[in-house]
C-alpha cells in the first residue's frame, strides 16, 4: 500500500509540469530552437566544443578562400577580354557563392544583396547568358557596383553576372578571342531550357533545328548544359518573383509575362518595349510559360560597344522604377 501512494504521489508530481516542458523533451531540441527561439528551448541545445567549434570556422575560412581564388581567376579572364570591365570591378563586388560550373570547369559566380523585408520582391538578375554580347556582361557588372554602393534593402536581388563563361571567353588555337553565342558544346543556353510544349522536347524537333541555323541549336536534348541547368536551379530554389536578362543588340525591352500594366511598357533609358516573340526553349520561354514567372529581356543596342554611362545610370534608375511600382501595385502574384 505504501508503495502504491509513493508512486501515485510521483505522478501527480509529472503531471503537474506545464504542457510545453514535457513537450521540449520529446522533440528534437535543434530544430525547436531554430524554429521557436524560445529561452526555454534554447537552453536544450547544448554548446558546441570548442574543437568543434574551431573546426567550423577552418572549414568556413577554407571555402571562403576556395571561393575567392575562384573568383580571382574568372575575374582575371574576364578583365582580360572586355575592356570596360577591369579586375577590381569584377573582383571586388563580395560574391556569395558559385553556383555550378560550365562545361570547361570555370566557376558561375552569383551575390546576393538581400531586402530588409522578407516580402519584398525577389529579382534574379542574369547576364551573359550568350557569349558573343559583350555588352550584357559588362552592364551587369556596372550595375552590380551600382548596388555595392547603394542597395537599400528594398529589393531582394541574386546577380548571376557571367553565365555563359565559357562562350564568352572562348579563344582559337591562335589565342584570339572568338567569343560564340552558345557554350563550348556550340548549344545556345537561351533555347536549352524546359520549353513549355512537350513536342519541342523531341528529338526530330531539335535536329531539325541544328540544321536550320546551327547557332540556335537547342541540345539534343533540355538542360543538356551544366550552364543551363545552374541557372533551372536557381529559378527553382530562388522562386523569384521576376528575371531580369541582358542581351543585345536589339536596343529594346522584351517582355514574357502578364499584359499591361504589368509590362514595363516606358522602357529603361532610351530603350522602348516591343515585343520579339517566344522562342521554344528560351528562358521566357521556360520561366513565364511553363513556371509562371515574369521575364524583363534588356536588350542593349550594341553586343561590342558599351552605352554611355548615363544611359547605364538611366537605365537603372527606370528599372528600379518599375520594381517600385509592381511592389506598391501589389500584381505579382504571392509565393
């Protein structure tokens, strides 16, 4: 009998215990405390070892250092090939990460410049995505600067500035320069995408357009390319709410995506909107007809000679422009 009212006393005592100090005990405490940031959770999760800890930070500091070396050695060929882009300006700008690799091993390097709000509109900025315009590429970098200095948190950007490195660096046996508008496997990124219609995927489709104009060959077949399937990825993982790709040399501004008033039908700087069609394949093609998400093309009037840098600064500012009026129009639809 006594052991039975000790017991029953012992019970009584548990069950007195507030829900959520019984429940901290049958969770995983990581993952409550990353989740809740309670004090209470917090304290489960016992301190890292100091060797642990050490053992961290080497591996971070190593791949900050693996990155940066990265960095350096693309920056150095890309500063070799395009006279409006000197080392610093490529190297300086803080990247995050690479995403991947192309099909010659060059990093495609990628920054972040986060927003303050996490509602904030996601922009994914591609440039270079063919190898022969120049100009797309260097852009990038200047306005990438631009938001080195500037960037107020209002936006949430990923800049992918180099993402055909291969085409764009591309030599003969000569070593002189003969960047091409596809990769080195001679397949153009911007038709190598998952097109919106299944009979595009098909092999006699892709064929046949190989021998139509060989510098629009789509692959044999969709995400063929390392180059184009980093940037699958990264539409899939981001989810950003628009793209943004640098072209030439049409001097216009293309638009895959909802009708007016979505359409950034004023431009950017001196270039007009007019529609150029979509191309099976093509990153329009893919992210707003197969993903839904709005692609802005900025085509620039000239792949080999820059704009001034008031129509860089122009340009900018009307894009920026635009974004503002989206985020306070409310039209992109929610994540």
């Amino acid at each position: 009998m006594l052991k039975f009212l000790i017991l029953l006393f012992l019970t009584s005592l548990v069950m007195a215990q507030p829900q959520g100090y019984l429940n901290s005990y049958h969770s995983d405490p990581i993952v409550s405390s990353s989740q809740s940031g309670s004090a209470e959770h917090s304290e489960l999760v016992p301190n890292q070892p100091a060797a642990d800890q050490s053992s961290k930070a080497k591996e971070e500091e190593a791949k900050a250092k693996e990155l940066a070396q990265q960095v350096s050695s693309l920056c150095q060929e890309v500063s070799n090939r395009l006279a409006s882009v000197d080392y610093s300006l490529c190297a300086d700008l803080g990247y995050d990460r690479v995403l991947g690799y192309s099909v010659q091993s060059r990093p495609i390097i990628a920054k972040h410049y986060p927003a303050h709000d996490p509602e904030a509109i996601r922009v994914l900025f591609i440039g270079g995505i063919h190898g022969d315009e120049l100009t797309s590429v260097s852009a990038t970098f200047l306005w990438m600067n631009t938001l080195n200095e500037h960037h107020s948190g209002a936006f949430d950007w990923w800049f992918v500035p180099v993402s055909n490195p291969d085409g764009l660096l591309r030599q003969n046996e000569q070593g002189r320069w003969t960047s091409t508008r596809g990769n080195i496997n001679d397949v153009d990124l911007n038709r190598n995408f998952t097109p919106s219609q299944n009979r595009y995927q098909e092999p006699r489709y892709r064929q046949a357009q190989q021998a139509r104009n060989p510098r629009y060959f789509p692959g044999d077949e969709p995400l063929s390319e390392p180059e184009s399937l980093v940037i699958d990825r990264m539409i899939l993982s981001y989810q950003p709410d628009i793209i943004f790709s640098v072209h030439a040399p049409h001097g216009i501004i293309d638009f895959d995506g909802p009708p007016m008033p979505f359409a950034p039908t004023a431009g950017f700087g001196s270039l007009g909107h007019r529609a150029l069609g979509t191309f099976p394949g093509s990153l329009g093609d893919f992210a707003w007809n197969r993903m839904g998400v709005p692609v802005v093309t900025i085509e620039l009037a000239s792949a080999g000679q820059m704009p001034s840098d008031l129509e860089i600064r122009r340009m900018w500012r009307d894009m920026v422009r635009y974004l503002f009026n989206l985020q306070q129009s409310q039209m992109l639809p929610k994540r």
